[in-house]
C-alpha cells in the first residue's frame, strides 16, 4: 500500500522533539488512536527537528515531523499538516501567560505588563522568523518592539515603572517561547526591571513558577497541550488568561508528499 510505502520510506519514524512538550504526548495518542504499531517517535528537541526537516526538504526526501503554529517553517519551506480526523491533536488552543504567586505585590508594574501582554501569531512569527535568519534572539525582540512601539505602549502604558527589581522569565527552547520570552523580557528591561531569562524543560518550567524560583512564563499552551502541568500545579500559580490565540498542533510533512492525512500512514 501507499502507507507500508511512507512508512519504510522514512523508516517507520516520526521526527519528533523534546520528551517534555505536549505535542509529543499528543502524537502518542495520535499513534495509539489511527493505530500505528509499527512507528516510533524519535525524541530530540526542536533545533535537532528542523534541522532534520532542512536537510530532508533540501533533498525532496519524505520525513514526518511533529510540528506546531506559529512556526518559521511554514514560511521557509512549502509544508502541510496531516489531516487528523480522529481529532487526537486537539482543538486551537491559546497560549497563556502564568506568574508566580505573590508576584502582583512584590512587582505590581511588572505584573501589569505580563497581565496585559497580547499579541498576534503574525507578531511571533516577525520574531521568529528574524532569530532563524541569523538575528540574536534579543536582537530580534528588540528590533520587534521598536517597530510596534505602539503595541508595546498599551501593554506598559497603566504599569508602574519598575526600579531594577529582579524578574526571572522561565521557557523552554522551542522557537515559540524563544521568541514570546525575548520580547516581553525586553519589554520589562525597558520599563526598569532587572531581568533574567532562564531555558528549561518544560516540566522546571511549571515547577518553577509554582515554588516561586521563577517569576513568570509565556509559554502555557492551553486547554491542551499543557493541561497535564497544569492540573498538576495550577493551585500553586496564577493564570493571567491568553498572550496569543490561534495556534495549531499536528503531524507535518513536506508538500511534495503523497499523504495527506494521519489515517494514511497505518500499514
Ligand atoms: N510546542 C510549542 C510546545 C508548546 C509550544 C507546541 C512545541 C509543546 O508541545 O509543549
């Protein structure tokens, strides 16, 4: 069949990223749900994914990677989603923003900003796109924010100014939350914090919000993708609601691929 076809093709595996993100749960569930027995996820993360996904696409070779929206791939290179019928990738989802507790007294301006932090995949992708082309991530943020001043303001505009008090910003390195954490970090440089940026995995990242080690994240992908760390620490942390709607999850391939949906890979 077509599907035995793909599969030895690309050697039964899908391209997959870090262990802790939600999307690798996800696509486990995707395996179990369209019953794909003999595939495997590879772990690794997301620089190991697309570097993968460039050199196959630069060879016209197939390859199936997990993959996510907002995301530069999707503008470097012609790609598509796997349709998923079943549904195990779940719904759009919203990106929130979750802080510590505590942090609106100890930081009342910074907790502000981070409150009313919002923006648009198109502004991410801006972000994104620069750090892939070679931008130092905080060179990009910082590009980004001179360009939206006007965004920015509304953001800062009720915030008090801060007075070099220290904020410690948690993410994970997936190109997203690269992004996002940039930004708002240099945002809250700009109005008088003292700031910290802090890569973890994605496990640290809820635990440290919730111990209070850490003072804030940007990079809660929600109700699904996250809904694990989230039940098991949202007692102990404050959810200030969406920064950015619209994302998408999923299994991706290259156009020039014959499949077009998830059913098409069982053998
Ligand atoms: N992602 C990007 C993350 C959330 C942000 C989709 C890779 C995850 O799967 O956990």
């Amino acid at each position: 069949t077509a599907s035995n076809k793909i599969g030895s093709q690309v050697n039964f595996e899908i391209t997959g990223i870090d262990p802790g993100a939600g999307l690798m749960k996800a696509t486990e569930k995707a395996m179990k749900d369209y019953d794909l027995k003999d595939w495997t996820l590879k772990e690794g993360s997301s620089a190991a994914m697309t570097a993968e996904l460039k050199k196959a696409y630069e060879n016209k070779e197939p390859i199936i990677v997990t993959g996510w929206t907002p995301h530069w791939m999707f503008s470097k290179y012609k790609l598509k989603y796997l349709e998923d019928p079943k549904g195990s990738f779940g719904k759009d989802e919203e990106i929130h923003t979750v802080v510590r507790k505590g942090l609106k007294e100890d930081a009342p301006g910074a907790y502000k900003i981070l409150d009313n932090f919002s923006w648009k995949p198109s502004d991410m992708e801006e972000v994104m796109s620069n750090i892939q082309d070679g931008a130092k991530p905080e060179n990009a943020a910082a590009k980004w924010i001179k360009k939206h001043q006007d965004q920015v303001n509304n953001w800062t505009k009720d915030a008090s100014k801060g007075n070099g008090e220290k904020i410690s910003l948690v993410y994970v390195s997936w190109e997203s939350e690269v992004a996002s954490t940039n930004v708002i970090g240099k945002v809250l440089e700009n109005q008088g914090y003292d700031v910290t940026l802090k890569q973890v995995e994605a496990g640290p990242m809820f635990a440290g919000i919730s111990d209070g080690s850490a003072d804030a994240m940007v990079a809660a992908w929600l109700p699904t993708t996250h809904q694990d760390y989230m039940n098991e620490y949202k007692k102990q942390l404050v959810d200030l609601g969406p920064n950015l709607k619209g994302t998408k999850l999923g299994l991706v391939v290259p156009k020039y691929m014959k499949i077009n949906s998830i059913d098409d890979l069982k053998g």
